[in-house]
C-alpha cells in the first residue's frame, strides 16, 4: 500500500517536471530563433547594401569646379589654397538657406568635408564660409 501511494505522487510530480522542462526549453529554443532571424535579417540588408552600392567618380577639385558649385547658391569666391591635408575654400555672402545645398552639392560630386565653419557677424543670414575639402 505504502509502494502504491508513491508512484501515485511520482508520476504526477515526474509529469510536472517534465512540462517545466519543456517549457523552459521551448522558451530558450524561440529565443534563439528570434535571435538568428534578426541576425539573418542583418545580413541580408548589409548584403543588399553591397548590392547596390554605387562608386561616385570624385571630381578634381580646382578652382573653376568650386567656382560653379558657389554661383550655383550664389556666394562669392574669395580663395582656394592647396594644403597637406586637402584644399582650403574661403567664401563669402552664403545665404544661409543654400549652406546645405552647398554641402549636398560637393558631397554628391565626391568631395569630401573634413572641417566646416560657417559665421555670420552681420546677423542678415549672410555667412563668411571656410571649409576643409578633400
């Protein structure tokens, strides 16, 4: 009688163990799951980047290059210097509404901006321009 009474607590306890189990690990198994589909999902969109990335031919900066991309948002001209680093552009009367057309206008001719600073000491919006390009 003692014998019987036992396995009727071992069996109900073994079946609690054994669901306890399971879930536990169907828990971490979706987890993981969840975890390998957002890094699949990052590949495929590095993948799809690399796909359809496109070189930009870079132009060769000189002065009449810079000259045009500056009568394009109507500042004027005041000099271009050959350094080390890259190409010194001093340009003044930029409206500062065109500053960022200026910007996205180089970037997407191939020229890079390491340094910008842009002042206004008029406080009419006209601002004296320096930029390192490259």
């Amino acid at each position: 009688m003692n014998l019987r009474l036992d396995r009727r607590l071992i069996n109900p306890l073994l079946l609690v163990l054994t669901l306890l189990a399971l879930f536990f690990l169907l828990q971490r198994y979706y987890r993981l799951r969840d975890a390998y589909y957002e890094e699949y999902l990052r590949y495929k969109e590095v993948m799809l980047l690399l796909k359809n990335y496109q070189t930009r031919q870079k132009v060769s900066i000189d002065e009449n290059f810079i000259r045009s991309e500056l009568s394009k948002v109507g500042a004027d001209f005041f000099s271009l210097k050959q350094l080390e680093t890259g190409y010194e552009l001093k340009a003044k009367n930029l409206r500062g509404e065109n500053l960022p057309r200026l910007i996205y206008s180089l970037e997407q001719a191939g020229v890079e901006i390491v340094k910008l600073k842009a002042v206004d000491n008029t406080g009419q919006g006209l601002y004296e321009l320096e930029a390192l390009i490259r």
